[in-house]
C-alpha cells in the first residue's frame, strides 16, 4: 500500500544498523522453559517474578469468572461496565497496601497517564527522576504542569529542585519504585523526608516492586516501613502478579477524583472478569504463599553471585533484575543469539531502553526456577562470554 514509504525509509535504516527486532512468540505458556521457534530454553526475560502467570488457584477462578460473567463487561466503569468484583478487588487491594482507597485501570501504563494527567495543572509542577519509565514520562507530556527531571536517585539534585519550584501550589516527585533496566531500588526514605521536609507530595511506581519487595509483596513503601508517608503509590498487576492491569493505591479523595477525570478510567473499557477474578487470586496467592517470594530472592541471590564469579559486570541491581552489561549494542545482540543457541532465552537492550555504550543482556530470574535451571543457564552464559570475549 502507497503513503507509508517514508516509514519504510526508516525501518531500512534500522535494520541497516543491526536495531531492527522481530518479535519472538512463545509457543508454549509463560515458565521457567519456554518454547521458542520449536526449542526449549529456560526464560530469564519475562516479568513473571513469582510463575503466577499460570498458577492454578488463578486459572480456577479466571475459568470460574468467565462461566459466571462471560467474556468482556461491555462498557467503561463510569457508564455500566463496573462489575461488583471490580469494587470487591479494589477494596482487597486497597486493605492489602495498607491505603484507604485503590483503583484499577487497564494497565500500569494507563495507570500513569491517568494520575498525572488529571492531578496536576499549570499551578503545579512535577519533580521526575530522569530514569523514570516511559509511562511516566508520557504521562507528564500530558499535563501543563512545570516539570523538574532530577539526576538519576540524585537527593542533592532533589533537594535543589524542591528549592527552585517553592512558588507552585501542588509539588509531586515521581520514582520508580525499583529501576527496570539496572534493578536499583529508589532511596525513598531520603526521597520521602525530603518531601516532608519541603511539604511535596510523594509518588512511587512500584510495577518491578509489586509481589517482590515489602512483607507478602506489598511493595517499596512496606519495603521501607513508609506506610502512611508516600501518598501515591501506583502498582502493576502485569508483572510479579501474573495478569494485566495497573492500579493506584492512596487517599479515597484521590481515588475520586480519577473516577471523574482520569481519562485513561473513563474512555477505556473495564477488565474482563477473567482478569479481575485472577489478580484478585494472586493477591490471596501472596498472602498465601509467601515462599514464592523467598524463593525468588534465593534464587536471586545465587544467580547474581555466580554470574559476579564468572566474571560479568551486574551493575548496581539490588533485586531479581540483573543486567549482564556488556557495552556494545551489536556485540550485545550476538551475545543474546549465541545464549538462545545454547538454550537460554535472555534479550539484549540496547539504545534508546538504555544509555549509548550500557548495551546489556537483562536477566529476571524468578521463584519457578530450578537450581538446576539456573546452573544450565550459567553454564550457557560462561561459554557464551568466553567464546565472544565478554570474560576470560
Ligand atoms: C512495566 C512498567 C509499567 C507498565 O505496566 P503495565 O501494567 O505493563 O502497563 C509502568 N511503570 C513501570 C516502572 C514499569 O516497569
């Protein structure tokens, strides 16, 4: 079809410069071992902190939501498409953040968008860590507010934005809760007795915190025993809790307000059942088992410091996300390619996702890995980064 030419020009140009990816299906479910192309590899690329993406109390009741409630709702919540269960599983959540009120959204993107979007004005400003996910970073193009980007968990840098912007009415710092791409945590307590200090307002995207740090999974603010000190917390139910979706948890004034002005809310249409019935399984799941996440972090643990013994360059990740910086985009791909021959399924990222000369190979372990697994694995990254130089 004629008029896209200017696009194709483009993709040429990428794939020119060895940038140009197709998607990879997965032929099997979501696991420790997937099948890709015909061949098993063991994962280490999904979000799937805790294997809840098929856990069987959580299909039980997606199968038993859909033979009671049918496929979709057919409308948007704030017309007729707000299911009882809808209101019940904010309610859960909310109880379970320790927040008077949550609200679901589509997802944790939408989630983003629809905060910041509809809180903040031109009277206001938001202060962002210059790491801050896409959705975040869309989700302020989208207000007038004044914006302040601070250096990357930089509190002098902070502070110094809090100073300047003293004239505007509402003040947010926004941070991820843990970084995706080099796995650092937010050092929320400063970032939070800064803003008490400077009387901001406080909020954190926990979508890689959701299910994996704080007590049953509850996120970066139990994490650091702030609980009643950040006001907004937003959380993914797209990751560690295995289904689709974003929520945000905070005061119920909020809570109303993005009922009436979160356009993400009003002009999409509501979960089906099958998605809210199952994320509210997974919420029993963590309060349930918790030794999914004990053993997420203990294979965490070992996995790092095996890579660390072999040679690699982790960075500064201080949870299950563990990059394997290897600084070179093309050398990056080759190293991801040779990886997926020996059986491990593990993506290169390279610019824009991460700085010029960072390229990595990103590693989520999680709770469904066997040590065996794991060791597979290393094995395959020890012969990968030796033949390609990598390490020694
Ligand atoms: C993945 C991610 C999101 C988006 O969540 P979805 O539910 O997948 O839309 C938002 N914020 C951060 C920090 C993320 O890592």
């Amino acid at each position: 079809m004629k008029g896209f030419e200017y696009l194709q020009k483009e993709l040429d140009e990428m794939k020119e410069q060895g940038v140009f990816r197709n998607l990879i299906p997965l032929e099997s479910p979501q696991g420790s071992k997937v099948n890709i192309n015909g061949k098993e590899v063991i994962q280490l690329s999904s979000n799937n902190y805790l294997g809840l993406t098929d856990h069987p109390k959580m299909k039980e009741a997606a199968i038993e939501a859909v033979e009671k409630y049918g496929a979709g709702t057919g409308s948007v919540r704030t017309i007729a498409g707000t299911f009882s269960m809808h209101e019940e599983f904010e309610e859960k959540l909310a109880n379970f953040k320790h927040t008077e009120a949550a609200l679901v959204l589509q997802s944790g993107f939408a989630t983003n968008q629809a905060v910041l979007s509809a809180i903040l004005t031109k009277e206001d400003v938001v202060i962002s860590d210059e790491l801050n996910h896409a959705s975040i970073i869309d989700g302020i193009r989208l207000t007038k507010a004044g914006r302040r980007i601070y250096k990357h968990v930089d509190m002098q840098d902070l502070e110094n934005a809090l100073k300047e912007t003293q004239d505007y009415r509402t003040r947010l710092i926004v941070t991820d809760g843990v970084f995706s791409m080099d796995g650092n945590i937010a050092p929320l307590p400063e970032i939070v007795e800064l803003a008490e200090k400077y009387d901001a307002l406080v909020m954190v995207d926990d979508a890689h915190a959701s299910g994996v740090l704080g007590r049953n999974g509850r996120g970066s603010v139990d994490h650091f025993n702030l609980n009643g000190r950040v006001h907004i917390q937003v959380g993914t139910l797209s990751k560690a809790i295995g289904v689709l979706g974003g929520y945000v948890a905070g005061p119920k004034t909020l809570r109303d307000y993005l009922i009436h002005k979160g356009r993400p809310f009003l002009f999409s249409t509501s979960h089906p059942p099958a998605v809210t019935a199952a994320s509210s399984a997974a919420i029993d799941v963590l309060l349930e088992e918790p030794e999914l996440i004990e053993k997420l972090w203990d294979n965490t643990k070992f996995f790092k410091e095996e890579l660390t013994k072999l040679g690699f360059d982790t960075g500064i990740s201080k949870t299950p996300i563990t990059p394997v910086i290897v600084g070179e985009e093309a050398l990056c791909h080759r190293f991801s390619d040779k990886l997926f021959d020996y059986g491990v399924f593990a993506q290169g990222i390279a610019f824009p996702t991460v700085a010029k000369g960072k390229a990595r190979v990103r590693t989520i372990v999680t709770a469904q890995h066997s040590k065996e697994e794991l060791q597979q694995a290393l094995n395959a990254f020890e012969k990968a980064g030796k033949e390609l130089g990598i390490i020694k």
